[in-house]
C-alpha cells in the first residue's frame, strides 16, 4: 500500500509539474507580445520556477535529482558559451542590402548599400551601426568589409564585364531620414552630413562609411524610411530607393541585454549553485526537523508500549507506514528494534481485543483497523487474519443473503468457516451471538453443512457456540430433510450430538491398541475376525474398553452419588471399573436426587501421611484439591471457553485453587500447550485465570473447613458435582499392620464424609487381601462403617456377568456374527461343557484371566477353527 501511494504521489506531481511548466511558458510568451515591465515577469515566474523545484524533489529521489540538477547545469553552461559564440553572427542578421541600378552607362558600375535594419539603443558615446556604400567597377572582386563586419555580396551583384575604366567617375549618395529619430556621424561619433562621395577610382575595399545612432525619444516609430537619392558626375540627382530602419525601443534592449547576461559565462553556473545550495540547504534543514520528529515519535512508541501496547502497535503501524516513504536507513533501523522491544508486551492480544470489541459494537471499520495493524507487526498473526475476514462477513450478512453468499464463496467455504470458527475462542460474550447466528446460517445450508461440522469437531474450543438457541432450528431441519443429501444429514446429526454436551476430554485410553503378537494376528486374518475380542489384559491399555463395556457388578451401586470403597481381587477389574465410571460421567450426566447432575471425573493419587489425625485430613483436602486442580487444567485444554463460561463466584475459586497449587503445576501456559492446547490460546487463558485470581495464601494455611468452601465452590460451568476415584496398590497395604490401619485409613475416610456433603465424592478400590490377612480387610471394612460410607465387594459370577462378558466382546469383535466361543470352534470340540463355560470357569470370576486364557488360546490355535487340543492344552481336561 505504501509504495502504490508513492506511485500516485509522483504521478500527482508529475502531471503538475508539466501543467506548471506549461502555463509558465504561455505566460512568457504572451507577456512578452503584451510588453509587460520585465520586472513584473521574472517577479510572477519566481514562484512557478521553486514549484518546479520542488515537485521533481517529490518524483526523483535525491540522489537522482543531484545528478539530475548536475547535468542541468553542464548542458546549461554548454549552451551559454554556444549562444556567446554566437554573439557576432547575431550582430551580422542586423544588416541588410540594397542594390541600386546607377544611369545607364557604358562602365557599368555597381552600387550597394549594406544598412542597419535595427539601430539599437545604446549609451551616449557607443560607436554606432555603420552604413555603407560600395561602387563596383566590373573588373574588380567584392571582398570589402565595413566595420570590423564581414559582409558578403549577393549574388546579383558580381560584374559581368570586364572593361577597364580610364577616368575617374565620382558619384554622390544622400540619405534624407524621414524624422528625426537618427543621427549621422562619422567613426568617432561626430555627427556629419548625411551623404558620400564614391569613385570607382578609389580602393573599393574601403567604401565610404557613414554611422547611424538612435536620438534618444520618448517615443518612437516603429521604423524610419531613408530616402537614397544618388548625384551622378553630371550633379544631377535621381530618386533611388528608400530603406527602412526600425530604431530599437527600450523594451527590447532590455531583453536584448537580459539575455546577454543571463546567458553568460559564468552568470548560469553561479545562479544554478545558488539555486542547488539553497534547495540542498533547505531539503537538509527539512531532513533535519523530519528526523527529529520521527525520532520524537519513536521514543512515544517507547513510552507507550508498557502501559498501553495496543495503543504503541497502532503507532507503530503509523510511523512505520510513512517511514516507507522516507526511506531513511537509521530510522528503518530504530524502527526495527522497537518491532523487537515490542514483542515483549502483549500487543496482539490487545489489537485482538480491540478488534472483537468494536466488531461485537458493530464497528466495522475498527475492526479491520485493528487487524492491519495487526499484520503490518505481523503478517503471520493468523487470529489478525480471521478478525479481518469475519469483518468483511458481518458486514456481508448485514446486507442480505446475496452478498452473505457471495462473500463465502470468494473467501473460500473452508477459509471462511475456519474464521468464523476459530474467532468464537475469544472470551468476549457479546460477539458469540453474531458468529453463532452466521454460523448457523451456514450449518442450515446441505452444501455447507459439511465444512461447518468439520471445523467445530476439529476447533474444540469453540463448540460452546453449539450452545446457542439458534443451531436447533436449522439443524433439525436439514436433518429431516428428505431431499437433503445422506451426508449432509449424518453432519446434521453430528452437530446435534455435539450440542447436546460439546465437552472434548484428555483421552483415558491410547490411541491405538498395542499389536497382537504374530500368531494371534494370523489366526484373526483366517478367522475373518477385524480385531482381537480379548486384547490387552490390562484396561488402560485397551482403547475399545468402552466398546466392549458390559456393566460390572453392582454397577448402579457403585456410580451412585455416594462415597464408595470398592473391594476386588486382583485380576477382578476395579481398573476397568473405574476407568468406565469416569468415561459414564463424561458421556452424560449422572442421576441424582432431584434431577440430572454434570459430573465432573477426576482421579485422585492416595500417598499416606503419618501425621496427627487433624493434620491428615488437611494434607489429604490439599492432595485432593491438587488432582482436581490439574485435572480442571487438562480439561480447560480441550475446553478453554468454560472458564469464561463459569460464573464469576465459581471462576474465582477456581482460579484460587490453582494458583495455590501452582509451585506444583508450573507456568499454566506451558501446561496447557503439553496438554494440547495451542500457544495463542493458551496465553490468552493463563492471562484470564491470572486476572480473576485473587491473592492466594500457602496452602499450608488453610484449615479444614476453609478447604470444604473452596472445593464446593470451584466448579467450572455446567458441572455440580466431583467423582474422584483412586486405587490402593496391594503392596501398600501388604506393607500396614494392624494397628496403623486406623491411623492410615481413618482421616481419609472421615474426610471422604465431609465431601460428599459438598458433592465431592470418592470413590476408592481396595484389593481383597489373601486369607492371612483376612483381618486387615475385616478392619478397613468396620473402618468405612463407622464412617457411614457405602462399601462394594466386586465379584464376578460364572452364570452372569462373566458370561455376558464372553459374549459382548465375541459379538463385538464378529459384528454379531458369534455369539459365543463355541461358535469359533470345530465340530470335534464338545457342547458338555461348552467351550465357553469351559473358558469361564477356567478364569475363576477373573476378568483378567479369562481375558488372558482367550488370548493363549488363539496364539495356541493352529487353524481357523478351534480345536480340542487347542481347549486341553490351554484350559486342561474339564471333569
């Protein structure tokens, strides 16, 4: 932009400069023919020769117009020296001839006349133009010359004949002025008779010469006639011929002498050097203010950056913009350090902040505003560039659908939608009504549809908008649309799905499975099965877990709004169990007295402390805020947009728990970007949390009941409730006697009490210890009696819920193509037992075991169809 404005700026000036230098010309010339005081004309022509000046200062750069100026000036001392060369023919054009015809005689004599056309006006004592009078005789050659001027005659002149003359002839010329503007003298200007006496006898190399001055006059003729009247030998006299003479007027001898001066030797050079002295003098003088003014402006860039840095990036942009113009090195160069100074304060966010303010109060123009100045401090500032297009958009959507359509299609369906879709991450309330309503107006639409959903399931941060009223309609009216494509109703239903709970949570499982080993994946390729219906035998490991979910024993139990301890045996999927329990509660909410409640999963790592009963129950409230601390990061990274959803009360505690944990978790920024939220995003979020963060005290500070309020007030928006589930290894409590169970397990469990009352429940899994320890296990369950909390023995029975297992994970793994095990079987293998009850049994109401049996089996199957060694060799005989 700046260099296409420098390019209408010289053109602008270009066409002046010719316009000027026209309209000078003209006036000089008519000025001149009007015969104006010559004073008055070089006074007038002042002003247009510095406008000329300076217009070519604005279209040649300097070094340009120095050199420019340079050659100027030679070319203008060579044409001054040529014109004073000159100077003699000048004089020569003065002279006119005139050939008068003499009375006929037998000599044949020529006479001519070479006179003054112009008498110039000179000083008294100036020798005058001369006048001369030549005789011929026609033998002799013409090489005479009359005042130091070389004259030549013309061609009419040169005799014919070539008679000898034998006596002398005298003839007499008499000129008779016709007023008396001029004045006869002889060569030292004193004044004579106005005739000449010639003989051809005579030398006529020297003619007879007569001077002619101007009588100094008021006025004067335009020109004088002088009558010629020549006396033969006889004294008779003849009219000749008449010459006009036109005597110069002040007016012209002032140029005349004008000139001569101006076009000197020497007078060019000193007036182009005053010129170029005086217009470099002032062109440094004006660099000289300039530079101090941009370096004034720089230094305000300085000043402004810490307190206001939108306000110094829009300088910024200012003064960078016109010092592409000035094209100064050391400026560009200071220029490029406040650029550096500048990317330590936060100006993005505030041009961005900025933009979506004025964008959200209808103010277009502000908006795009705020986004160039963005990208002229950054062209990589991506926000900068959607805030720009989404501009552009509103203001198409505000005038009809037409342009609203036709705005999409030039900005790209993908570009536009990815715009729209990424601005919704700001935190600014008042703009999401705007985006949603464009947004939905393009979910509305078959052939838009697609993209709309794609960028929300990919952008998760803005899948809040889905929230707003306005989805529904056009949603569900394309999706029972029956002339809508399949597609474009599957991206209706998605959308739908995705508005009912628009939550995206850390991921529980890998992404993948771990690879079978080889045997297995061979006996699957045969089998036709896709994947292995057993896999890993660890549920972390398992990625389908969810797929295969069958609910484990006293499910409802377990998930019910009360603080639990679960007791398993090894192998008995307490992992499973609550791993499932945390994917329930992010599925949907769970049931509670009451109505529906948002339940927000977390788990919750159980160390030990030997200290005072009062001082446990505090260390374990510090642990427990903790876990749900980082647990609320690592979902604010998939979800930034619930911390300005959450009201102010609840965002406050939140931002209070973290910053007391916060020598724990780190810089929230750089935790979230682990977590997988994007750098820009994630600033912007850490500066939220920071400005709503109240001056935390150490949380070794807090009592008991000041960690209850805390933890029953932070909760981000919508959830109501905490399920936090921990697991107790079983070396841990192989490691406990008796007596310090008490002092172990009591503050936790008085403590799991006191939070359920503030919808904080925990769930914990104890493993079910070996028969020599049976009392250790009795203990802890008269422990969480007394503390009135819900105890859960997980056992798996044979006839139920392991067989519903086999079967859900055979019908999964075959698309319900098997029900049960028997089925991938060989006719030689027996239904009494079948091989599933064979399986079951063999696993002993262990999830685990029956997961890892299924696997040896089809790693020891050696074809497509299990056999009845295959069943003995890893099952043994049945009886």
């Amino acid at each position: 932009m700046a260099t296409k404005g420098r390019i209408m700026a010289r053109r602008r000036a270009s066409a002046l400069l010719a316009i000027v230098t026209l309209a000078t010309l003209v006036f000089w010339i008519v000025a001149y023919y009007l015969r104006w005081p010559p004073w008055l004309i070089v006074a007038i022509t002042t002003l247009p020769l510095m406008l000329c000046l300076y217009l070519l200062a604005r279209i040649v750069p300097p070094p340009w117009l120095w050199a420019g100026l340079l050659c100027g000036a030679i070319l203008l001392y060579i044409g001054s020296l040529s014109y004073q060369a000159g100077a003699p023919d000048r004089a020569k054009h003065y002279q006119r001839w005139v050939i008068p015809a003499l009375p006929k005689r037998s000599e044949h004599l020529t006479l001519a006349i070479a006179y003054p056309s112009i008498v110039p006006l000179e000083t008294p004592g100036k020798p005058g133009l001369p006048l001369s009078v030549y005789l011929w005789p026609p033998a002799l050659p013409i090489t005479s010359t009359a005042a130091d001027i070389p004259l030549k005659a013309p061609a009419s002149v040169t005799p014919t004949l070539t008679l000898t003359l034998t006596q002398g002839v005298s003839y007499t010329v008499a000129f008779v002025p016709g007023d008396e503007s001029l004045l006869f003298t002889d060569e030292n200007g004193v004044p004579v008779a106005p005739q000449v006496t010639i003989s051809p006898g005579e030398n006529p190399d020297r003619p007879a010469v007569l001077y002619l001055h101007r009588l100094p006059a008021d006025t004067v003729p335009v020109s004088v006639p002088i009558t010629v009247q020549v006396y033969g030998p006889d004294g008779n006299p003849r009219n000749f011929t008449t010459l006009e003479v036109r005597p110069e007027d002040s007016h012209s001898a002032w140029w005349r002498h004008f000139w001569d001066l101006v076009l000197g030797p020497t007078t060019p050079l000193l007036a182009l050097a005053a010129t170029v002295v005086g217009f470099g003098w002032q062109r440094w003088q004006e660099e000289r203010r300039r530079r101090e003014e941009r370096l004034t402006e720089i230094e305000q860039i300085r000043l402004l950056a810490p307190a206001s840095p939108g306000k110094a990036a829009h300088k910024f942009a200012e003064v960078h913009r016109k010092a592409q113009e000035w094209r100064d090195p050391y400026i560009l160069a200071l220029l490029d350090d406040v650029r550096t100074e500048l990317e330590g304060y936060p100006w993005r966010r505030a041009l961005l902040q900025e933009g979506v303010q004025a964008l959200s109060e209808g103010k277009m123009g502000l908006a795009s505003k705020a986004a160039k100045v963005a990208l002229a401090l950054d062209p990589k500032f991506i926000p900068a560039v959607d805030l720009k297009h989404v501009a552009e958009m509103v203001q198409a959507f505000q005038q009809g659908s037409n342009e609203w359509l036709q705005k999409i299609e030039e900005l790209g369906g993908e570009q536009a939608v990815a715009a729209l879709v990424r601005l919704a991450r700001e935190p600014d309330p008042s703009l999401r009504p705007i985006l949603a309503e464009m947004l939905a107006n393009l979910a509305g639409r078959a052939e838009h549809i697609e993209t709309v959903a794609r960028c929300l399931e990919r952008e998760r941060a803005s899948r809040n908008l889905l929230r707003e009223p306005v989805f529904e309609g056009p949603l569900k009216r394309l999706r029972d649309d029956d002339k809508a494509s399949q597609e474009a109703r599957e991206a209706a239903c998605r959308l739908l799905a995705m508005r009912e709970r628009p939550f995206e949570w850390p991921p529980l499982w890998p992404a993948e499975r771990p690879p079978d080993p080889p045997a297995i994946a061979k006996w699957l390729k045969e089998a036709g099965l896709p994947f292995n219906p057993f896999g890993p035998e660890k549920a972390e490991e398992d990625p389908l877990l969810p797929y295969l979910y069958v609910p484990p024993p006293k499910w409802e139990q377990i998930k019910a709004p009360a603080p639990t301890v679960i007791f398993g045996a090894p192998g008995s999927g307490k992992t499973a169990t609550l791993m499932l329990l945390d994917e329930e509660c992010r599925r949907k909410p769970l049931i509670k007295r009451g109505g529906d409640l948002d339940t927000f999963p977390a788990s919750f790592l159980l160390l030990f402390i030997e200290e005072s009963p009062k001082e446990a129950r505090r260390t374990y409230l510090d642990m427990l805020a903790f876990a749900i601390g980082r647990s609320i990061l690592d979902f604010l990274a998939f979800n930034p947009y619930t911390f300005m959803d959450t009201p102010h009360a609840q965002r406050r505690a939140v931002a209070r728990l973290l910053i007391m944990h916060k020598h724990r978790l780190g810089d929230w920024s750089r935790y979230l970007q682990g977590a997988g939220l994007d750098g820009p995003s994630a600033d912007r979020l850490a500066d939220e949390i920071s400005q709503v963060a109240p001056e935390a005290e150490p949380s070794a500070q807090i009592n008991e009941t000041e960690w209850l309020m805390l933890l029953a007030e932070a909760r981000l928006h919508p959830f109501q409730q905490y399920y936090i589930w921990a697991e107790v290894p079983p070396e841990t409590l192989t490691l406990l006697k008796p007596e310090q169970l008490t002092d172990r397990f009591g503050p936790l469990f008085e403590i799991m009490k006191a939070l359920a009352a503030v919808n904080v429940y925990l769930k914990i899994s104890l493993p079910c210890l070996p028969n020599s320890q049976c009392s250790l296990q009795s203990q802890l369950a008269g422990l969480a009696e007394m503390a009135d909390l819900q105890l859960v023995i997980l056992k798996w029975t044979d006839d139920e819920t392991m067989g519903k297992l086999l079967t859900a994970r055979l019908k999964a793994a075959s698309a319900g193509s098997f029900e049960n095990l028997q089925a991938l079987c060989d006719p030689s293998v027996s239904t009494e037992p079948s091989a599933d009850d064979r399986l079951i049994r063999a696993a002993q109401g262990s999830p685990r075991e029956l997961i890892r049996l299924g696997n040896a089996l089809l790693e020891t199957a050696t074809k497509p169809k299990l056999s009845r060694n295959d069943l003995e060799a890893v099952l043994g005989e049945i009886r």
